[in-house]
C-alpha cells in the first residue's frame, strides 16, 4: 500500500470517527436522525383561530393550514378538544396589505405584500402549563396585481397563511 493510499484511508477514518461521535440520540447531545418534536404529546386539539379584523375567512384558512401542517410533519394526531393532551388557540391581530412598488409612470401599484400577525399558546391540558406562546408572529406574501400578471389578492393571502402555518408548527418544536 502506497503512502497517499494510506493517507486517503487514514483520512475516511478520521471522519467516519467524527461523524459517529456526532450523532447522538438524545438531540440535546449532539445531531440526531430523531423527530425534534416532543414524545410526550400525541394529540393537540386547534380550534379556529379568533379574528377580530375586517379581513374575513383568514382564521378558517390558517386553522386549516396548521391542521395540515402538523398531521403532514409532526408525530400527532388532532383530535377534538376532550380528547387532546395538548391545545393551540390563536388570535389573529392583524392582516394588511401593503404597497411595495408602484408604476412609474401611472402611480398604480405594481407588487403588494400581504402581512398577517398572530398571538397563539400552545398549551398541555393535563397540567396547565403553557408549552409554547408568541406575540407579534408574522408572515407575508407578495403578489402582483398589475396588468399582464393580474394576481388576485387570494394568491398573496393564501401565501402569507401558508408560510404562517408552517412557521407556527415548527415553534411547537421541542426546547433544545
């Protein structure tokens, strides 16, 4: 065996070594091929979140993402409200919209941004604790309402909910 051989075999080892001493598979100790999201919970109960805005129907459209969100990328299963370990109430605080670039020679807007803030707890009805709780979480989206591509202002709201709901899910992760 040549010595450059050697070295190249020395060298795969090395990090076969550091790779191994890595992984662990308590996530807190090093990476993990595990789920990140707690074992101790195995139902969560989301009720339609509440929405004291002029902008109708966006509480049903996020409490249905997150729904989908969370069967889709967590180990739980949603259940109704006697029936769940855990709860995800939400307040919708606020939805605009707002202007990121106008025309140059009309004045019309050109690209709009939907923004839509939410306060939610994540709570574990066996004993009361709160597990998780923000204020002031946003997501937006951007479209364009201009002629030629005349995107209606659904496409920008159904982005900003979309990001939203998966933004929301992934704080449900455990505290590293």
């Amino acid at each position: 065996m040549n010595r450059r051989t050697r070295n190249v075999l020395f060298t795969g080892a090395l990090l076969s070594c550091c790779v191994a001493a890595g992984c662990a598979s308590d996530p807190t100790r090093g990476y993990s091929f595990e789920s990140s999201y707690s074992t101790d919970v195995r139902t969560v109960h989301v009720p339609i979140f509440e929405n004291p805005t002029f902008a109708r129907g966006v509480e049903i459209e996020l409490t249905d993402a997150i729904i989908k969100e969370i069967q889709r990328v967590t180990p739980w299963t949603v259940v109704a409200a006697e029936s769940a370990q855990t709860s995800l109430t939400g307040r919708i605080t606020e939805a605009e919209l707002r202007r990121l670039s106008t025309g140059r020679g009309t004045g019309i807007a050109q690209e709009l941004a939907y923004s839509v803030t939410v306060e939610f707890e994540w709570k574990d009805n066996r004993t009361g604790r709160v597990l998780t709780s923000r204020r002031g979480f946003r997501a937006s989206d951007t479209f364009v309402p201009a002629r030629g591509v005349g995107e209606r202002i659904e496409h920008g709201q159904r982005g900003a909910v979309q990001r939203l709901a998966r933004d929301i899910v992934a704080e449900l992760r455990s505290n590293w």
